[in-house]
C-alpha cells in the first residue's frame, strides 16, 4: 500500500457519522485529502448504489466503518442488517479492487459463539449466535474478493456520545435508582478513538513503508477484561459528574436472566497478539482508556 504523493486520489470513509467513522475522519486526514460519507452521503442499505460512487472518487484506500448494530433489532430486520452489513461490503470491496484500492474493514467478536475458555484467534473457527454476527461475518468473506483487504475485528467499541454503553449508563444512571447489568458476558472495552488511532498506525505504517501489507484479518480491542457489570460499574465510579447519579447501586445479573431477542457470546474476548506482532499495534488497559475518555469529556 503507497500513498499516491501529490495526486488527488482521496481516502474514501464510509459511515462517518457513527461512532468510530466521527473518530477515524480527522484522524485520517493525516494523509492527504479525506471524503467522509456518512449515511446521507452513501446509504449501505442500497448497495448498488455504492458503485458509481467509489467509481466517480477514484479512492487509492477505502474504510468501511459503516455497520448495522442493533444488534437485538437485527432478528426481526434480518433484510436491512444483511445488505448493510454484507451485500454493501462485497460492493465496496470489488469496487475497490477495480480502482486498485485496499480496503479496511471492521467486524465484531460476535462472530464467535463464546463457548471457548481463552481469548478467540483469528483460525478459531466463527459461530455466530445471531443475525448481526451472521452477517458481520459473511461481510469479512465478501471482502475478500479484494486481495488487499484489511479485516479488523473488534468488539465493546464505545464512544462519550451517540448511541454506546457508556453513554447509555450515564444516563440511566441520572434516572433509576437501580441498573440490572449482565456479569455472565466477558468483554474488553474499547474506545472508538483507541481503535481510530490503531487504524492511523496501521495505515502509517503501510504508507511509508515499514510495514509490508499483509491481508487477513486481525483482532483489536483494549487490554485486559471485565464483564459488562463491571464496566458499569467503573462507568459509574469514573464519571466525572457522579453528583448528578441517582444511581444506588448497580446489580449483576445472569444472561439467563436478562433475556433479549439476540443471544450474546458469554465469553467476548479476542487475542490481539496478531495485530501487535504483524501490523505494530498494541492498545491499552482497559480501565486506562475508559478514565482517559471519561475525563476527556468532562472537559
């Protein structure tokens, strides 16, 4: 992967506005010029009608931060999740290959079923437990048609603001006085900006040439674990704000207790060691990047 110097070729950003397009599009500018689409710009629920657009942009990188994640909505919207989530990425990523351009796309751990007892590898075969995860999952094999493509499977990805868990806690947490949070699901939280600058690395590194490119898919997510109790839980005692919790107390419950349409992996962890050993990348502690995010915002 190159750069094209002093030509106009831009990157081109699909799903700009969602949580980790708004943290990617500035970051990515470091590299020349930037078309950021967001929803509006290029809709992935009408795939073909991505075509002409890559085609007219003539990109030398596209990134796919576009998906569709309601994860629990998808069961009963199985039609638009696909087509979001499959048919638009195979579309992006043959458009891309005509141009002679990589693609980057991020993917999720719940194309695995959480049965195992350690941290997923990239070879441990995918099971996906719902309609979400099914069609994250035939998204990484449509881009393949690209030679140059760039998986990166993530997974708790949040944000201060827009539709995340963290914004989600903080404010339940200013109207109850109890939150039921499921203990029984380990995760490893992770930022959008974490996973935007792991990007810009990547990138970087392919750019100028210290890295060579090697296609495939890789796992990135922050250090360390907790279950989606216990990040509530430091959610809670990190908020800057927390005069204004009404919050009591945060109870744990089981997933068997927690019932909703999409089932969820219990154990939602993925070895990045791949990521750190082939494309230079290492992200923090888990703990460590939720306070940084929560005192950013309070700023």
């Amino acid at each position: 992967m190159s750069a094209p110097g002093a030509q106009a070729r831009p990157i081109v950003l699909f799903g700009a506005g969602g949580q980790l397009g708004r943290a990617l599009a500035p970051r990515l500018g470091a590299f020349g010029p930037v078309v950021a689409l967001d929803r509006e710009g290029a809709n992935l629920d009408r795939p073909d009608r991505l075509r002409p657009i890559v085609r007219e942009l003539d990109p030398w990188l596209v990134v796919n931060a576009a998906a569709y994640t309601a994860v629990d909505a998808a069961e009963d919207d199985e039609g638009t999740c696909m087509r979001v989530n499959a048919e638009a990425p195979a579309v992006l990523a043959e458009e891309a290959a005509r141009v002679g351009a990589p693609i980057i796309q991020f993917s999720t751990n719940y194309v695995f079923d959480g049965e195992l007892d350690r941290p997923y590898r990239e070879d441990d075969e995918p099971r996906p437990l719902n309609v979400y995860g099914r069609s994250k999952l035939l998204g990484e094999r449509a881009v393949g048609i690209n030679p140059a493509h760039l998986i990166l499977r993530l997974a708790a990805v949040y944000a201060p603001a827009g539709r995340s868990f963290v914004r989600r806690i903080l404010d339940l947490s200013r109207e109850r006085e109890e939150l039921r949070v499921v203990e029984d699901q380990l995760v490893a939280p992770t930022p959008a900006s974490a996973v935007a600058d792991a990007t810009v690395g990547i990138v970087g590194g392919l750019v100028d040439g210290t890295r060579d490119f090697r296609a495939g898919v890789y796992h990135l997510t922050c250090a360390g674990s907790t279950s989606w109790y216990g990040f509530a839980e430091r959610i809670l005692a990190l908020d800057p704000h927390r005069g204004e919790q009404r919050a009591q107390r945060v109870v744990p419950v089981t997933s068997k207790e927690f019932i909703t349409p999409a089932s969820r992996p219990l154990n939602g962890l993925l070895d990045c060691g791949r990521a750190t050993r082939e494309l230079g990348v290492t992200l923090p502690d888990w703990e460590t990047e939720l306070e940084r995010v929560l005192a950013d915002r309070a700023t």
